[in-house]
C-alpha cells in the first residue's frame, strides 16, 4: 500500500507549541513512514469549521480533528508503507469548500531498527491456511469501515501494559525490519510487543466502543479493535481471553482481556496496532502525543 492517510495541516497560526503539538512552517512539514503528530490547526475554531485533506493524486484524504482547551488540533499520521515523497496538504472552509491555504508535506524512509537472523520469514502456509488468513484479514478490514464521527480519546491515553518490574516493558519496537540472509526480500514489524505473562491485564489505550472480537484467528489469534472515533482504531493481539463484547464501551485503562500466546506467537506477550483513517503507524508515537498535549 503507498498511500499516506490522516494528515493534518495548520493555518496560519504563529504560536509556539510544545512538543508534542507542532507547527507547520510555510515551507511544509517534514515526518518519516509510520509517524504519528498533533499539529495545532488554530484557536477559536471547531473542528466543523474547516477540513483538512492530503491529495497524492487520488480521491483526497479527511484527518482527524479535535479540540483541546479551546483550541483545534489535527492528528498527522503518516502509513509505514507510505513512498517516500512530496505531497501537498490542503485546508478547505467546510461551509464554502474554499481553499484556505495549501502547505507541501516531505515523507521520509523510516528509520527502523533491523533484525537479522535465519528464522526470519521461513514460514509457509498450505492454499488453505492461506484462504483463512485472507478471510481473516477481511473480517478485520471490514471492522475498520465504520468510525464513530465523534473523537473519543479526549481524556487521553495510556499504556495498553501496566508498567512494573517484570511487565511493559517494549520488547519488539513498530517497523521493525525482520530480514533473513538467505533472502532479498524482508517483512515489517507492523505494530509494538509489549512484555506481560499469560493472564496479565490488557488495558484500553484509550476510550471507544468494543468494534471487533476475532477468535483464534491463524496469525493475530485472539483479537479486540476499538474503535476510538475518526477512524482511529487500536488492536490488541494473541489474547488468552476476551473481557469485552462487541458494542461494549470502554474508557481509558478499562481492561478488555488477558496476555496470550495465541495465534502467530511465539511465547507470552501483547501485539499492539494502531491505524489512523487506514494508515499502521507507531502506537507509542501516538500514546505520547495525547499524554503530552
């Protein structure tokens, strides 16, 4: 997939942000495959006001918007498999459709960590576990469609793992490039392992409505996505146990299952994946900008 999802723009806002909030320049924004950032769009504005879109030259792409503090903010989130390039952002008046301002947004190559070893990428699969993974991999697709319109991470977020001395710990970062020497090829970590035993609480990283529960699936094994609203979703991978329901509520820190080993694993942990509008992009990135706006 190259196709980048879920840019946000700012106006012509000359206030100073902190870090985890920053400012467009006039000469554009600059963020590499898989980054997640708030950018501040302007103050005394709602999110209704105004649209903020990225054309790559197909059908424009909407971003998330919330307000904080009785400011706007937009979330930018650039997709792991985005191509690296130039492309143009633009924000549209929502009641007249008229261009506001159009800034260039430069993507990067990601700067991932490697992993090499010979157990890389050996698996193979029969035409029939093939078939599954793909009816699987739509299951889930199908999950994703459909987005509460309203942001629901407003009281923020948290670690889907609670830290202690033996649990939270990342043991596998997002990107991770997984290349075996016998190849020219390699697969990309597409989301963020988090130390924890079998049974250990899975916290919600943020509040949303239960929109998925796959069961036993071939390669995530026991699944939850939440649906956090404006196409954010989060899925928590390789469960023991379910503790939610489809259409459930959840808050922030809600636990909605137990740490496994199930589907594609190779010992306790959780898998963590986040998308935004369609795009993988890092979990922690996204953790970290809510925490610290």
């Amino acid at each position: 997939m190259t196709r980048l999802i879920g840019v946000a723009f700012v106006l012509l806002v000359a206030t100073t942000l902190e870090s985890a909030a920053q400012e467009a320049t006039p000469a554009g924004l600059t963020l590499h495959q898989g980054d997640v950032h708030i950018v501040k769009i302007g103050g005394g504005m709602n999110a209704s006001d105004v649209q903020s879109v990225l054309d790559t030259g197909g059908t424009p792409t909407a971003i998330p918007m919330f307000t904080k503090d009785g400011a706007l903010y937009g979330i930018v989130a650039v997709d792991l498999y985005q191509e690296p390039g130039t492309y143009h952002m633009t924000v549209y008046e929502t009641t007249t459709k008229r261009a506001l301002s159009t800034r260039t947004l430069i993507v990067e190559k990601g700067e991932f960590q490697k992993s090499i070893s010979s157990t890389w990428n050996t698996q193979v699969f029969d035409q029939a576990a093939l078939d599954r993974i793909a009816r699987e991999k739509r299951e889930i697709t199908g999950a994703l469609q459909i987005s509460s319109p309203l942001p629901e991470w407003q009281d923020g977020t948290t670690y889907p793992i609670e830290k202690t001395d033996r649990t939270g710990s990342m043991t596998t970062p997002f990107g991770q490039i997984r290349m075996n020497p016998t190849q020219e090829w390699y697969r990309f970590h597409r989301g963020t392992d988090f130390q924890a035993p079998a049974g250990f609480a899975i916290q919600a990283i943020a509040a949303g409505r239960v929109a998925h529960l796959g069961r036993d699936y071939l390669l995530e094994g026991n699944i939850t996505v939440i649906d956090h609203g404006a196409g954010i979703f989060s899925s928590y991978l390789h469960q023991s146990a379910f503790l939610v329901k489809v259409g459930d509520r959840v808050k922030k820190g809600d636990v909605i299952g137990r740490v496994g080993s199930t589907g594609n694993s190779h010992g306790p942990h959780l898998h963590l994946a986040l998308r935004i509008g369609g795009a993988l992009v890092d979990p922690i990135q996204f953790i970290e900008a809510l925490r610290q706006l």
